[in-house]
C-alpha cells in the first residue's frame, strides 16, 4: 500500500479494462461480514472484510479480519477471539492498520432473545474504546483500551406471539480516526460524560491524550501536516451555521487555537466542505454566507427565493490567525456578473441548492450542487430540482458559473414544499494526482452520472437499477472506482475496482 495522495470518493468512465473484480455470496444465519475502506492522508488505499464468525463461549466470538489493497487483491488474514465487537473505522500509516471497536456486549444491536445479551441490558456491562494494532502480515502488534458509557435505544420486532425488542448500543459522538503521516494516529471519541482526542504511535503506544472540555452537537477530525482539526457544530440562532474549529499540533502539546466560523461582518458561515486542499496539502473549509435575517429559510424552494445566502467563501485553515486566508465572493452587494442579489443565475433561471465544494489543482474551488429551477405558471411560482450545477470561485473571489448538467429532474412543485423530498442528488468527488484532473459522481434517483471537471463532459452515465440487479459506486483508489452489483435473484455482490480513463 502506498501512500496516495488526497481522494475521498470515486468515479467511473468510459472504457475499463483489466478490472480486478471479487463476489461475495450471503453467507449463513449468524455469520456476518462487513467491508470497510481502509484510508492513509484521506486517500482509500485498501479493503478490510471483518467477519463475526460463531460463537467460541458465552461471552466471546470468533473473528477474521481479511485485508486486500486497493485492487481488492489479498493481503493477508487475521483470526481471533474478543468480546462482542462493533467495527466503527479504520486507518493506516507506515504498514500499520488502526482499527476502532466498541467492545461491549451490547455493542451494535443485540436482541432480548439472546440470553446473555439479556442478562447484560438486566445488571449492565463495562464498555470500551478498543484500538487494535495489526501488521499487514497479520500480526496484532497492541491494544488500546479505555472505559465508556453507550447510549442506546429500542425498537420492537417480530409478530403478536414472537415479539422481541432489539437494543442499539452506539457512541453518542461516535469514533473517528485519522493516519498523522509519520507519525502514527490520532483518534476522537465522544460518549455522554467525555470527549477525548487521542495520539498513538504505530506501535500502538499512547502518545498524548486530551480531554475534550467544550460541548458541541457534532464533531469532525482532519489531520493535515503536523496539525489536527476538530471541526465542531452547536445548534446557535443561526441552524445551519455555529460552526467553530479547533487546531491543535501533533508535536507541540501547548499550541491549540480556536475560533468561530464568520466573516469580517459577524454573518454565520454554513460548511459544506472541510479537507486537505490536493496541490498544497493545507486544510481548508467551504461553504455558504448565511444571510443574519433569514438564518431558518433552507426548507423549502420559497426559502431559497429570499435569499437565505449572501454568497460563498473559502477559507484557508492554520494554528495561527495569523495563517487564516478568506476568500469571500458576495452576490448580495450586486457585484458579481450574473448573479441577482438573491443569488439567482438569471440567464439560467434558477438559484443553486449547494451540498458541496472542492478544491481543484489550480487553487480555484468548485462548488456543487443542485439547479433549483423557478417558473411562473398560471401567475404562480412553481420549481422543480434539475441538473448538476458546477460554480467556480478563483483566488480573487470572482465567482462564475462553471457548468451546468441535465441529470436526474423532479416534477414541479409549490414554493412551500420542503427541498428534501424532491432532491434526491450526492455528490462525490474524485482527483487524478498525476494527470491534475477532478471528477466528480453525481448520485441521483434513478442515475449515476459521472462528470470530468476539467473537460467539462459527462463521461458516463449508469442505471441504479437493470432488473434484478443494483449497481452503485463507491470508493477506490486513485485514477479508480469501485462497483457494486447486487443480484437480488441470485443473492450474490460483486465488486468490481474500474480504471478511469479519458
């Protein structure tokens, strides 16, 4: 496995030849297999299959633990013996894995039926964060464990006479885990007594450990260089801003800065990206101005009509303010050509619903998301979600229409209608480090549209549905994707890693 620069999700293209492609048929009652991508500097280097085999006593299971690099290829296998284990991520650096469980035996979701899951939910059971250290030759190296509370909830199962009730068991801030290149891990957790940000060496060592003191409704971890980011999320007057982000350096366990997503004006910034930028390697976030007097207008197409953004800004991350550059594009002042002050793209006729950004090999960053097209009908204003909008915003803060890209349109409906239940598009992206080129999936309902951001072409297109097979995208290696088909009739998935080429 080697280390690849920055790529978090994947693109498929025209012609793809010599696929490395593997099929996983279900398997018994019992016996469960989950895969996971196993990513190093965010970029997806390889495959971990974690398979729960039987049952070796009343408190333990078997386990296997099958690695394959990023051409499904594989690598090696583990076999051992833990309590009930629930796999939560994985990372990798200097030919070390670092797994994270919940090791509990009510860790994931168990069921009342269970005797001794039963027995547990009755007079309780220490949980715990294990970290498991593993070789590529599959060998454990360590293992890091400390104490934590589950949060839990019920539902209700089965019939009249064969009801159950099944208890999930998570993390109330969930585990997150990041590669520090050159130097190991680092690892945030969160129950509902403590939130802690970890450091371990490859060798499984405890480094550092920091207690998380501030509180916040959601967490983000980016490792980028020597410098760790906890990007936090409070629920303030503004819903969709409160943001706050925090630095701390891997080598220097004093230096920490923190500091509140606005700009110069006060006005809250909503974050729709926050990565490594792929030509620098600085961190980064992206995102939208919230307008302060329409900070609850999101919902619906009537909201976007009101101007519920003053425009878009990228900023540069650091450990210093000193090292924060924003760049801030406003279309509210009426300053940027074709752009209404309510953020309409009048020679097109519709506004942009944003989900997401990047940045391409040229310092620019690209902003995506979905055309909300606005039409006058009978006097009355009615919408539909269309296509794929790609809007550029340079250095200097111009902003331009990129591209826009028929996919997957909705019906038309009333301004009051909420956005969600009409816009049905993902996007992920994908680079090409020796070629400089971004790409990016377009996920919508009934298509997978694949779009090459620097021709300006939309390289494929492919049904999510033919019959009684399924097919998706996922992650894979750089210049690469992975493809999922599910035969529903025959019960089988095969995954299949696909070369991008122009």
């Amino acid at each position: 496995m080697k280390n690849i620069p920055l790529t978090l999700l994947c693109l498929w293209l025209t012609s793809l030849l010599h696929a490395q492609s593997k099929v996983f048929k279900e398997v018994g009652e019992g016996i469960s297999t989950s895969v996971r991508s196993i990513t190093q500097d965010n970029a997806l280097v390889g495959y971990l299959a974690f398979t729960r085999l039987e049952k070796a006593d009343a408190d333990s299971f078997n386990y296997r633990l099958s690695i394959m690099d990023e051409n499904l290829n594989d690598i090696g296998s583990l076999d051992f013996r833990e309590r009930n284990l629930d796999l939560q991520a994985v990372s990798f650096e200097q030919d070390v894995l670092c797994l994270g469980y919940i090791e509990s035996a009510l860790a994931g979701t168990v069921s009342s039926r269970d005797k001794e899951a039963r027995k547990a939910m009755k007079e309780g059971v220490t949980s715990q964060v294990m970290l498991q250290f593993i070789s590529l030759n599959g060998k454990i190296i360590n293992k890091f464990t400390t104490n934590v509370e589950l949060s839990s909830y019920s539902t209700l199962t089965g019939g009249y006479f064969s009801a159950s009730v099944n208890m999930t068991s998570y993390l109330k801030y969930g585990m997150q885990i990041k590669n520090i290149a050159g130097k190991g891990f680092c690892v945030f957790y969160g129950d509902d007594s403590k939130k802690e940000l970890l450091i371990l060496g490859v060798d499984g060592k405890l480094v550092k450990r920091k207690k998380i003191a501030f509180d916040a409704a959601g967490y983000l971890l980016l490792a980028s260089s020597s410098n760790m980011y906890l990007l936090a999320k409070d629920n303030e007057d503004a819903p969709e801003g409160g943001f706050r982000i925090y630095t701390y350096s891997v080598y220097d366990s004093v230096a920490e800065y923190k500091f509140d997503l606005k700009d110069k004006q006060g006005n809250p910034l909503k974050v729709i990206a926050f990565d490594n930028d792929p030509a620098s390697g600085k961190a980064f976030v992206a995102g939208c101005i919230i307008n302060p007097d329409r900070t609850r207008d999101f919902i619906s197409a009537h909201d976007y009509s009101r101007s519920p953004y003053l425009g878009v800004f990228t900023l540069e991350i650091g450990n210093t303010k000193k090292e924060l550059k924003p760049v801030y594009s406003y279309w509210n002042n009426g300053a940027l050509p074709g752009i209404s002050q309510d953020g309409l793209f009048a020679d097109k006729g519709f506004f942009v619903k944003y989900a997401t950004a990047f940045k391409d090999y040229n310092g620019n960053t690209v902003f995506a998301g979905t055309a909300l097209v606005e039409k006058k009908l009978l006097g009355a204003a009615k919408y539909k979600c269309a296509d794929g909008v790609f809007v550029l915003q340079d250095n200097a803060g111009k902003l331009k229409l990129d591209n826009n890209i028929p996919c997957d349109e909705s019906s038309y409906f009333g301004p009051a209608s909420a956005l969600t239940a009409y816009d049905k598009k993902s996007f992920y992206k994908v680079l090409n480090s020796d070629t400089k080129t971004n790409y990016m999936i377009i996920d919508d309902e009934y298509n997978t549209y694949v779009y090459n951001v620097n021709k300006q072409k939309v390289m494929r297109v492919i049904q999510h549905k033919d019959g009684s097979i399924k097919t998706n995208v996922f992650p894979a290696k750089e210049g690469h994707i992975m493809v999922s088909e599910y035969n529903r009739k025959e019960k089988y998935t095969r995954f299949s890693i696909e070369a991008l080429t122009d």
